[in-house]
C-alpha cells in the first residue's frame, strides 16, 4: 500500500480550475470574434488571399517572439505576465469594437490588430504553459491537459455559432466586444491565483538573452523523441492553418450563409471536445507511437473528404473528425513534454517547441489562401493531404515515435 496521499480531483482544486475557467472565458469571446475576421475581411476585400494573410498575422508573433519570450518567461513573474497579456488583448478588442461603431475599419487597422494579439498571446500561452506543472502534480497532468483541451473545444463549440449570431443579429462590433470581456474574465481568475508563479531560476542566474535561448533549442535538440514530434507538429500545423479558411472557401462555394458557416466551425468545436474527451483514454490505450501516427493518417483522410461534402452539415460532419485528432494528439505529446522539461526551462523549451511547431503556420495559411483564389480549393485539399500523409507514414518510420512508452 502507497503511502503517498491521493490527489484531489481537478475541480476540487481551486487555483486549477481559476486557470481553466479563465482560459475558457478568454476562449469562448476569441472563438467568437475570430469567425468573424476572416468573414470581415472577405467582405471588405472579397480576396480569399486578403483572409488568408489575416489568418497567418496572427501567428507571425509566434515565429518572431517565442525563443525571447521562453526566456523572459523564465525570468519574470508568470501570473504577471497573464494578467498584463488579458488586459492588453481586451483593449485591443477595444479599438475594434470603437473602429467599427464609427466605421473606420481599414484592412491595416484589423491586421494589426490581429498582430497585437497575437502578440499577447505568445506571452500569455508561454507562461500558461510553464505555470500548469506548478498548478497542477505531474501525475495529473495528462489529465488537466485533457480537461484544459475539452474547455478550449466546449468553447470552440459556442464561439462561431455565437459569434456568427452576433454577427447578424447585434453588428459587426459586438463579437470583439464579447471577446474582450473574455479577456477581462480571464485576467481576472489569473490574477486570484494563489500558487507561487514566479521565476525558478536564482535572482543573480546570467542575463544573457542569446546565451538563454540557446540553452533552451539544445535541451530540445538533444532530446530525441521531442526533436522530432517538434518536426512533426511544424508540419502538421502547416497543413491545419489551411483547414479554417477551407471550410469557409468551400462554404461559400455551395452558397451557405454566415449562421451555416458558424454551425460548420461549432461541430469542429464538438468534435475536439469530444477529442478532449478521449485524449486520456487513447493516452492509456494504445502506445504514444500508435496515437500520433494514427491522428496524423486520419486527419490526412479527412482533407479531401472536405472538398466531396455536398452541404453544410456533411462539411461539418467532417471538420468535427478533422477537428476531433486534434485534441487527443496535444493530450500525449504535451504531457510527455511537460513532464520531461525540468521547472527552470519550462519556458525556454516550450518556446523552442513553439517556434518549430509554428513557424510555418503562417505559410500555411497564406498558401491555402492563395491555392484556393487562383487554382481552386480542390487544389489547395490535394497539396495538403499530400504533406499530412507523408508525415503519418514518417511517424510509422521513426524508431523513436513508435518504441516511445512501450516496455523494455
């Protein structure tokens, strides 16, 4: 018998679910308002280039800022820096919600408000990572994260449909509105946090910025099984910035309106929820080699089922497939990361991670873009599912992937 004290469950513990509950709030108004972007943009412009450079700008400050960020995460206080990132998001929020009211939206106005999100969302996302293994024990981190990831799709789930309503039924303004409240909400349950979040590393450790991020990308160069499931993501999120503004391109292309589209984009919301859901029970199942390589050669299934679906709801039906791989993917890799990454280089690893994982997002979503206006998207699906394909048949092929978590 272990004399080691269970844990309480997850909602029994109270600075968890502050964190969680604000992450859904801040989840639910930005799934809300970021339906909207795209369909803002297409109505200004009509060029599905123009949306898709929207999409891709918010990802740009991943690319630029996340190897300095995972340092400066190191360093200051985490709770801080979450509660100065909401605020920051809801005022940006904010000067939507104004250029709308007075009509005086420009398309560089709505960029670089996406920009400045993004932005924040680098800071905050870095330091929410690197906080959850102090918030939460490590046995219960696949767990938080499966429950962190069913929030995030619960919300999803709401979020386009509400957003789409609000749309058309309270204005153009009232999304980003909503997605600053979010914000505030979020801020809010951070800042009720009791849990020590400041820095691990000691008040006189070098300041060297460069010297810091190095430390971070060879701890994660060195580390086999998570060199390459960083290769892997880069990839695979290369293909799913593509998949969004597919489901809106063809939408249109069969004449379904705005609320059609919010409905698509809810049903991709229930099916990572449920994707959530499963993480766990896939997690304990089946080996980490089977999991990744599977979710990979499922979601590359699905990219061209996209393009055949004949109305809203089949196309829904298979975003909610496509969306459900998602989850159950994140649940195994990011608690095998978290666990392996010691507390002191949570931030720098994780912003390696990040970097890789998403510096070819923005290719992704502006190729898609750029596919679909000029060769159709038919075209765009095909080169897609040719990329995911041929990363589950490399997740096959690696040695580390597949023996990972196995006996002996």
């Amino acid at each position: 018998m272990s004399d080691t004290p269970a844990l309480p469950p997850l909602w029994k513990q109270r600075d968890y679910m502050l964190l969680w509950s604000g992450q859904v709030a801040s989840t639910l108004g930005g799934s809300a308002s970021g339906i909207v972007v795209p369909l803002l943009v297409l109505a200004m412009t009509g060029s599905a280039s123009a949306a898709g450079i929207a999409s891709a700008l918010g990802i740009v400050p991943y690319i630029v800022l996340s190897l300095p960020v995972g340092v400066l995460v190191d360093r200051w206080h985490r709770q801080r820096v979450m509660v100065v990132c909401d605020i920051g998001r809801a005022l940006a929020c904010g000067v939507l919600v104004a250029a709308l009211l007075f009509d005086a939206l420009t398309l560089p106005l709505l960029y670089a408000v996406v920009v400045v999100q993004g932005v924040c969302m680098v800071f905050f996302n870095l330091a929410e990572v690197a906080a959850l293994p102090r918030v939460v024990a490590t046995a219960q981190l696949p767990q938080a994260i499966a429950q962190n990831q069913a929030g995030h799709s619960g919300a999803a789930i709401a979020g386009p449909a509400l957003g789409t309503w609000m749309l058309q039924q309270g204005g153009r303004s009232l999304p980003f509105a909503a997605d600053a409240l979010g914000h505030l909400v979020s801020a809010w349950c951070v800042w009720r946090l009791r849990t020590p979040l400041a820095s691990a590393q000691p008040a006189d450790a070098p300041r060297n910025l460069r010297a810091e991020m190095a430390v971070g990308l060879r701890w994660l160069w060195q580390q086999p099984l998570v060199r390459r499931i960083a290769v892997i993501t880069s990839l695979s999120n290369f293909v799913m910035a593509a998949a969004p503004l597919l489901v809106i391109v063809l939408a249109k292309g069969f004449g379904a309106s705005e609320a059609q589209i919010g409905l698509v984009f809810s049903a991709g919301g229930l099916g990572g929820l449920l994707g959530a859901l499963a993480g766990g029970w896939f997690a304990r199942r089946f080996s980490f080699g089977q999991v990744i390589a599977g979710v990979l050669a499922v979601q590359a299934l699905m990219l061209p089922l996209m393009v055949v679906a004949p109305g809203a709801w089949t196309l829904g039906v298979v975003y909610a497939v496509l969306a459900f791989c998602g989850p159950v993917y994140n649940v195994v890799q990011l608690s095998r990361r978290l666990a392996m990454i010691p507390d002191g280089l949570q931030g720098r690893v994780n912003s390696a991670f990040r970097f890789a994982a998403n510096v070819l997002y923005p290719v992704g979503a502006a190729l898609c873009g750029w596919l679909a206006e000029h060769h159709g998207p038919g075209v765009a699906a095909f080169f897609f599912t040719v990329v995911m394909a041929g990363l589950a048949v490399a997740a096959v092929a690696s040695q580390v992937i597949r023996r990972e978590g196995l006996p002996g």
